[in-house]
C-alpha cells in the first residue's frame, strides 16, 4: 500500500472528521473521518517499518573457477 495511500486516508480522514459538516442518513460522517485517520496512521507505520526492515546490509560476491566459470553469491545481514 505504501506512504502515499496512508496519507491520502489520513487527509481524507482528517477532512471528514473535522471539516465536514454535511449529514448522510445512517451515516456518522466524523466517526468515518476518524476510522480512516487510524487507519492511514497505522499504514504509514507499517509502510516505515518494513521499508526499513528491508534495508540491511548485503554483500556480494563472485567466484571464478579452474574451469573458467563464474559464480555469484549474495549475503545479507541485518543491522
């Protein structure tokens, strides 16, 4: 989902919960607004969090054989 629809939910939220004032029969306009803003909150926070897990170090290397051929191997470690 990433940062940007987090941060649409959170300005829709935000503008649902605080500046509309317009009613819709059998719907709670401002509780709407501030699900949407919880729910933008928490993807921004899991956006950032596995966006960093994601950056630990990583070594590559290649190995090149009696025979002429080569190989690659990639390690990865996290910080």
């Amino acid at each position: 989902m990433g940062y940007g629809f987090g941060g649409l939910l959170l300005v829709v939220g935000l503008i649902l919960a605080l500046a509309v004032t317009d009613s819709v029969n059998g719907v709670d306009l401002t509780m709407v607004g501030w699900i949407m803003t919880v729910v933008g909150v928490v993807i921004l926070a899991l956006s950032a969090i596995t966006n960093n897990r994601a950056r630990g170090a990583r070594s590559v290397s290649t190995t090149t054989h009696a025979d002429g051929t080569q190989s690659v191997s990639e390690r990865r470690t996290d910080v």
